[in-house]
C-alpha cells in the first residue's frame, strides 16, 4: 500500500452546472444558460485540491460501475491521486449534482448523492492501513456518517489529526466532535451546530468557543472573503481573505480545506496554513466548476508574491 500524507474519505459526484443571470425562482424558468459538466463531491474536490497543492492523497469513496464512475476514478488518477480503495457499486448510479451558478458567481445546488450513500463502514476499515498512516484525516458530510464517525475514531486512535468540515450541514454526535482535531464551519453551519447566530466577530468567537467547549481542539470559522477566524488554546484571530472578482464559489469550502490539510501536513503553522488556504480558496472563486477550479502550488505562490490570479494550467 503506497504510503499517503492525506487521507480524504468522503463523496465524488459529477457536477452537471447551467451558468445564468440568476437562479431561478420557484415556478420559473430562465433561458439563456450556459451548460457544461465538471467533477464535483466535496470528498473528491479536497482530494484533488491537496493533490494540486502538493499532498500525497488517498481518497476512500464509492461510485456507480458506470460511465460517471469510470470518468471520475480517471480525473482522481490523473491528479496523482491513490484510488485503491474507491469502491464500485453495481447497484446504484454515481453521484451527480444539479448547479445554477448566477452571475453574481452565487450558486444553487441539488444533489443526488447515489453511490455516496452507500459508502459503509466496512468500506472505511478496509482503508484502515492507509489512515493510520496519514498525517492527516481529511473529512465532509456527503456520505453516510458512521463511515465518518469510524474514519474519526481510527484516526484519532492512532493519533492521525482529523479534520472535518461539517458541510452539508447537520448536527453532529459530541463523541464525534472530540475526535476531531480540527473543525473547518462556515458561518451558518457554526451556527446549526452552536445555536449562536453568527452575525459579526464577536458572535463568530462565541460560535467557535462553545464548539472548542464540546470537545473540537481547534476551530477555524470561514468567513469567505473577510477571511478565517482561528480558535485554540492560544486564542482568537482572524487571519485575513482575498477580495476577488468571484465568478463561481462552488468548491471554495472544499479548496480551502485540501490545501490547509497539506500546508498543515507539511509542518507549517495554523495561521500560515490558513493563509495559504484562502488564497487557494480566492483563486477557485474566480474559476468555473469545482475540481477544475482547484490551483495548483505554483499558482498559489504566484497570486501571493504577485497578487494576481495566473490562468490554470
């Protein structure tokens, strides 16, 4: 088994995007779309951001026995990506997911999450190998959460670092929380999670703070382009973003988590891991689709020495 820095369990779907004015209402229809399709899934999409960023990855999924499968397990190997323990199901399609992106680059989404949904526990022991392996654990909600609440416990049993962003949003059992060495919310999601409306700073550190009490080590609240407040035992401090001219925000969530997970990996610290994770985060805004928006390291450095974004290679 080849050795991985960053295990990524979680989903991978295929992302079929209309580009529009705005988001249709309930009851309407807009013309004058632009189609195209790109790979998508959280899970996949931090998979294929912390390969782009340098990471040795090894992504834990499950995907139909069919031609979306066989397209996405290509994409996940091109990018260097360790595919050995996705797993094909003869029995269900695929993901997919359904995105109008407006022009304002704010998006809608629905998602049929098919092979996601099936991904067991038992799919997540046989990678088992590979996690206590890692450096780090990098997980999502996509896919049924005792695959997630075991890939957490092996982790943190051999002390792998996990992180979790808890996206799509939902509660979440606090043994799950206390495995968890790092929580990567946005705001509304810190604030399903808490209770507390996340309105401004301070209510951003009250958010943080009362997950911190129920068991998170450390918390890093995302707040897009005003950047990212990091909670720990040194403290509070918002580690600034990048305003850019956003053309699709699908995949920032998921961009930003892949390249904190290798930056962190790599021994740097938290606050220079989020910086680099929102500069990551701020060049896919400016990119349409979520896995081709994903940069690469050499883009990264470039839009932090020059302050521009360089064309995707």
């Amino acid at each position: 088994m080849p050795y991985s820095d960053i295990v990524v369990v979680g989903s991978s779907n295929t992302d079929m995007i209309i580009k529009l004015n705005h988001a249709p209402r309930p009851g309407e229809t807009v013309l004058g779309g632009e189609f195209f399709t790109a790979a998508g899934g959280k899970g996949a999409n931090q998979a294929v951001a912390a390969a782009r960023f340098g990471g040795r990855v090894t992504f834990v999924a499950r995907l139909g026995r069919d031609t979306l499968g066989d397209q996405a397990i290509a994409r996940l190997m091109n990018d260097g990506i360790d595919v050995s323990h996705v797993s094909r199901d003869p029995q269900i399609a695929s993901g997919a997911a359904l995105i109008f992106v407006a022009k304002n680059g704010e998006n809608s989404i629905a998602v049929a999450p098919g092979a996601n949904g099936r991904l067991s526990a038992a799919d997540v022991r046989k990678a088992r190998a590979s996690i206590a392996d890692a450096k780090i654990l990098l997980l999502q909600l996509e896919i049924p959460l005792n695959a997630v609440t075991l890939a957490a416990d092996l982790a943190f049993s051999r002390g792998v670092k996990v992180i979790l962003n808890p996206a799509p949003a939902r509660s979440l059992p606090p043994s799950l929380l206390r495995h968890v060495s790092i929580l990567t919310p946005n705001e509304s999601e810190a604030e399903l999670l808490t209770g507390v409306t996340v309105t401004g700073s301070a209510a951003a550190r009250r958010a943080a703070e009362k997950l911190r009490e129920m068991g998170v080590e450390t918390v890093i609240l995302t707040m897009g382009s005003k950047g990212a407040l990091i909670v720990d035992s040194d403290g509070s401090r918002l580690v600034h973003g990048f305003k850019v001219k956003a053309v699709d925000t699908t995949a920032a969530g998921d961009i930003f988590n892949g390249a904190l997970a290798v930056s962190i990996s790599a021994g740097k610290s938290i606050d220079e891991s989020v910086h680099l994770a929102n500069a990551a985060a701020a060049i896919s805004v400016t990119r349409l689709g979520a896995q081709p928006s994903a940069p690469t390291r050499t883009e990264i450095e470039v839009f932090l020495k020059q302050g521009r974004i360089t064309r995707a290679s």
